[in-house]
C-alpha cells in the first residue's frame, strides 16, 4: 500500500480507502466486517463513512453503516491504527425526502453539528473521528451533478461559512475532531473556508471529497488549484462512477444485485448516450491491454498529485481485491494519450 500526506495535516492515509455508502442496503453487517478486515490486511488505513448512509437515505435504514464499522471497531481493537472519517448531512432542498435526519433541515450550525457529531461518535463506538467532513454546502449552489448555477436565494436558516468553522473548532477544541474537511463543495465555497480560517483563527480544512474519475474530471477545473497551492487534499469518490466504468452496464445490461439494478434503479446521473460512449471507450483500451477496466479507471485517478485517496465503494471481496490491483497498474505515455484522446472526445460526459 501507498501512503500520501493529508493536506498539512499529520495523517497519512492510504492511497485507496474503503467506502462504506452500501453497508445497510446491499451488505450485512457480515458483509461489512469482512471488506473492513480484507482491506485493513492489504493496508487500507481511511475508512469513509457518514450519518446518512447508508444511500439511499431511508428512515428505516439510516445511520445502519456507522453502526456497523462501530461494532467491527469494538470487536477488534485497532481504532488507534485508522484514519476514521465521517459527514454530517446538509439540508434538503427537499425536506420530505429528508425528514427523519433533523427534520429535513439539517443546517450546519451548532444545533445540527453538535447533534450530528456527538450521534456519529456514539455509532463509531470512538471519542474522536479524525476527519469531519460537511457532506455537502449548506447554501444554495450546484453539486450532486448540477452543471448550471442556480440563481436562487439561500435557505433563511442556511448557517455562515463563518458560524460553522466557528462551531468546528468548538469540536476540535474539545478533541471530538482532529482535523475537518469539505464535500462536493464548489471552487468558491474552498476559498470562502480557506479565508475564514485565515482571518479568524479557526481550523483549516485539510480535503474536499468530490467526484472525481475518467467520466468526470471538472476537479481539474479550479479546484484542483487549490490543491497544488493551498494543499487541500483531494478525497475522490466515485473514482469508478457507480461502477459503470468496470463496463458490467453497457449495452443496457442491469447485472442481478449490481447498484444500479437494485437500489438506485432511476439514478441517471451515468447513463447518457455521451457517458455510455466514453465508458465503451475506455473498457476498450483495458481489454486491448489485457487490463481490468477498474483498475484502469483507478489507476489513473490515484495518479493524479492532487488525490490523496480514492474511495472506493464495493459490495464483494472479490470487487475490493480487484480494485487493489490498482496500485501494482503503471499507466505509460501511450495509454495515457489514448485516454486523454477519450476525454478530448467526449469530456466530462458525467458531473
């Protein structure tokens, strides 16, 4: 296993890690302890987790997945060798779909981070978590795919950027957090927390976690600046979009218990007739390799100086140890251009 430096943090995390958004759906709690024990063996130190999973949120099912890595924690003693990472919820712009997580309007204010902080630590089974991250921004601006901006007003509760670092290093102050982050947060949202931390003595976040993979590579686009000069560190997730990069959906196919076959039946965020072109591109250039096609959509997201780590999402040992042949993949000068040849052609087909 690698390891790469979090931000100007004291972690190093390992250049997978494991995700764990499918734990309560798709996995048992057996599942779940099994992926955490194989990845723990191969070296895998960051575990990635968050209140609302596992996705998609239901009151029936939520907080399932904390309280899985949870029971795994107790069950083998090793907290003190992992990099343990969590999200509170932000608000939904459609509060019925979200009502059992803080009634719908989970606001990054005290209130709302005190609850959700102290609720996710009491799931862990841990006193801290080494990373805390805002799953997504508590204003009004495009994430989860949105190409557009919109202009709309913010939510009249909607917390300060201000306010919610000021309640963050209420948090680290008291050693529930040792360091914060951000997710799928925009190019103006980093600079916003970035300024606030400098100008008030308040924490830094040390990553973004945002999409990031062959089918969507805005990361490159401004935030990715951030990274290089201001050593935000990037989380990719998603780094195999849904898995419809391994190739197993093309030509229409809905493989029995795969994701996109099961729980999220209508998500369409991968499925265009552009995104379908580019994913047949590059499991073509796998194949002519002889390459697994995860490992080649993997291989070149931890290739980039800006990700710390991918986090990767499965629902099999045999996923997990597949997308750890990552790691052994060196992408040369003339597979790179092939790629980028794809991309040129089609970019960013999937936001």
């Amino acid at each position: 296993m690698q390891y790469r430096r979090l931000g100007h943090t004291d972690l190093n995390v390992s250049l997978l890690s494991l995700g764990s958004m499918t734990w309560g759906h798709q996995n048992t709690e057996q599942d779940a302890h099994q992926q955490l024990d194989a990845a723990v063996a191969a070296g895998i130190n960051l575990i990635d987790t968050a209140e609302m999973y596992p996705t998609p949120t239901r009151a029936e099912t939520w907080t399932t997945t904390e309280r899985f890595i949870g029971s795994w924690l107790a069950a083998r003693g090793n907290r003190d060798k992992l990099v343990l990472a969590s999200k509170i919820a932000g608000p939904s712009r459609d509060p019925a779909g979200q009502t059992h997580i803080r009634d719908g309007l989970s606001h990054h204010d005290r209130r709302n981070i005190v609850a959700a902080l102290d609720g996710s630590l009491k799931r862990l089974r841990t006193d801290y978590l080494d990373l805390y991250q805002l799953h997504w921004p508590d204003r009004t601006t495009n994430f989860f795919g949105a190409r557009e901006y919109p202009y709309v007003d913010d939510h009249p509760d909607s917390a300060a950027i201000a306010e919610t670092l000021a309640v963050l290093d209420e948090q680290v102050k008291a050693g529930k957090v040792r360091h914060i982050g951000v997710s799928n947060e925009t190019p103006w949202g980093v600079a916003q927390f970035l300024r606030h931390s400098e100008q008030r003595d308040l924490p830094r976040i040390a990553s973004i976690q945002n999409p990031y993979s062959l089918l969507n590579r805005l990361y490159e686009n401004g935030l990715s600046e951030f990274s290089h000069r201001d050593g935000v560190s990037l989380l990719a997730y998603s780094p195999l979009a849904f898995g419809t990069l391994t190739g197993k959906y093309l030509d229409g196919a809905h493989p029995e218990g795969a994701r996109l076959s099961s729980v999220y039946r209508t998500f369409n965020r991968y499925d265009s007739s552009e995104a379908n072109s580019a994913i047949a591109s590059y499991v073509q250039i796998a194949a002519k390799r002889g390459l697994s096609p995860a490992q080649l959509a993997l291989a070149f997201v931890i290739r980039q100086p800006f990700v710390a780590s991918a986090i990767t999402g499965q629902t099999s040992l045999a996923q997990l140890h597949d997308n750890l042949g990552a790691l052994e993949l060196q992408l040369d000068d003339e597979l790179l251009a092939e790629i980028q040849a794809v991309h040129r052609r089609t970019p960013n087909p999937a936001p």
